[in-house]
C-alpha cells in the first residue's frame, strides 16, 4: 500500500511539473530564465498586444514580448530576443495578427546586410498596421452605403425612374423598328461594300489610291529633305545666300556704304543733299513751275506767233 501511495504521489508531482511547464511556456514565463538581449520600440498603440506574445522575424519565433508601457505619448514595447538571433538596427516592428481572431504579435523584418547588429537597449524603427476595429468600421460603412444604394433604387423610386422610359419605348415603338430596321439595311449595305463608307472599307483601288498619295508624299517629303541638306550643305543660291561668309560680308559693308550716303544727303552733302535740304532751290523750282503755269493759261487764248512772245515773256 505505501509502495502503490509513493507511486501516485510521484505521478501527481510528474503532472504538475509538466502542467506548470506547459503554463509557464504558454505565458512566456520561460523565456525569462533564458539568456537573450532586451530591444524596444515606440507604437502610436499596440492594439491587443500583450506581455508574453511573441516576438517573430518572417514567421519564426525569437523572442517574447517583455514589458508595455506608455512613454511621452507612445507605447514602448520592450522584447527580449534570443541570445542567437542577430537583428539589424535597421530592422522594422510591426504589431500584426495572424488572424481575425488570432494572437497578436511583434513581426521584425530582415533589415539590411551592411547594416550593424543591434545591442542591448536598441531602439527599433516601427511601423503601423491598420486596426482592426477601423477596418470593421470601414467594411460596416461600404455596407450602410451599399444598403443605402439599393434602397434608392427600390420600390416606388424605382418605377418612377423606369416608367417614363417604358411609356416613351411604348408610344414610339413603330418609329424604333424602322430606325433599326434601317440600321440594318444600312450597315448590310456597307458590309456589302456599297455606298461610299462600303467603298472606303473594300475598294482596293481606293487603298491603292491612298497608298499612291502616301507613297509620293514620302518622296516630296525626301526632296525637301535633300533641298534643305543641299542649302545646309551651302549649295545652290540659297545655300550661298546662307552660308557664305563672303556675301554677308559684301553685304555688310554695302550697307555701311548706304548708311553713309544716307547720313550725308540728310547732312545736305553733295548734289542730292542740296536738292533735299535748300530751301532756295525749292522756292525756285516753286517759282519756274507757277511761271509754266501761267504760261499755259495763255496759250490757250493766243496765236502761235504770240506764243513764242509770250514764253519769252514769262521766262525773261
């Protein structure tokens, strides 16, 4: 009897033990008598996160969640990583869940190879998953409004939107017949390759035709091409007239030759100048044109024997 009570006893103490352990696991409390490094990082919040949840990098668990706790307007969650895991500084936290009613957890990415390892205490960049409840919240209006749509569209508001188009078909449904039924003949005819839409689609001299005017028009558009590389090039008079030095200077100096001329006429240089700018030699020329003038007058009048008396009269 003592044998069979010590060997009940042992079997209890052996369940404990592995009850408690199992416990101990599943709230993380192992994990605080592994060795491992501490590293943090600031959420705007944290969800459902709680003290215990893991702690996973693409998937695979490295650690638990040590400590939450507010900080200056943020959420500091505390981790404690495995003694041999290496983790990036560049690494990112992000709260997720593995499902809609699954645990939350804290996912790190890889961070990148040339980055260093973090230490003890290393703050880690973090980053926001939508809320859940906010998504819900979006999904629950999408639903209102969806509802919302179909109510607009049922009942009494529907009739009202499709009677006037049922009566409307119905007072005119001899004239849409022959609409389409003249649809119908028209495109049967094009198909038919009658009238001139028919012929613009299955006449092939017409095709012909427009390859012909595209075909000569690359050909004028190549001459233009070869006329403005011939007068790039300075041939011909043109391409003379553009790209000789010797013509643009000529013509330079040929209107500085006419610049100078003009500036002693205006000067009232030289014969010109004089007929321009003297006053006297206008009033002359004034005076001789008012004497033919009068002559003129008398010669309307007189004979031809007083005409020579009279032209030497008004000229000496």
């Amino acid at each position: 009897m003592k044998n069979s009570l010590e060997t009940r006893l042992g079997i209890f103490v052996i369940l404990v033990v592995i009850a408690g352990w199992i416990i101990m696991e599943t709230l993380g409390g192992l994990q605080l008598l592994r060795g491992g490094y501490h590293l943090s990082s600031l959420f705007n919040t944290v969800q459902d996160l709680k003290v215990g949840d893991n702690v996973k990098m693409a998937g695979v668990e490295i650690g638990r969640v040590e400590k939450i706790a507010l900080d200056d307007q943020k959420v500091r969650v505390t981790m404690k990583i495995n003694p041999d895991v290496v983790v990036k500084t560049d690494s990112r936290a992000v709260i997720q869940f593995t499902g809609l009613m699954g645990q939350n957890f804290v996912s790190l990415s890889f961070g990148s190879d040339s980055a260093p390892a973090a230490v003890e205490g290393t703050v880690l960049a973090s980053g926001e998953q939508p809320d859940l409840n906010a998504v819900m919240a979006k999904l629950n209006d999408a639903a209102e409004g969806i509802q919302r749509f179909g109510e607009a569209f049922s009942g009494d508001k529907l009739s009202n939107l499709i009677g006037p188009i049922v009566d409307f078909v119905k007072q005119n449904s001899g004239h849409l017949g022959d609409t389409i039924t003249n649809i119908d003949h028209i495109t049967t005819q094009i198909a038919s390759g009658q009238g001139t839409v028919g012929k613009l689609i299955y006449d092939q001299s017409l095709y012909n035709s427009a390859i012909g005017t595209v075909s000569n028009l690359q050909d004028a558009v190549s001459q233009v091409e070869g006329v403005v590389s011939g007068i790039t090039n300075g041939q011909g008079t043109i391409g003379k007239l553009v790209t000789d030095d010797t013509l643009y200077n000529a013509t330079t100096a040929s209107m500085t030759n006419l610049d100078q001329i003009l500036i002693k006429v205006n000067h009232g240089q030289g014969t010109i100048g004089k007929l321009v700018n003297d006053q006297e030699f206008y009033n002359n020329a004034k005076l001789t044109l008012q004497k033919m003038d009068k002559m003129a007058d008398g010669l309307e009048d007189e004979g031809p024997l007083s005409v020579v008396g009279i032209v030497a009269n008004n000229l000496f």
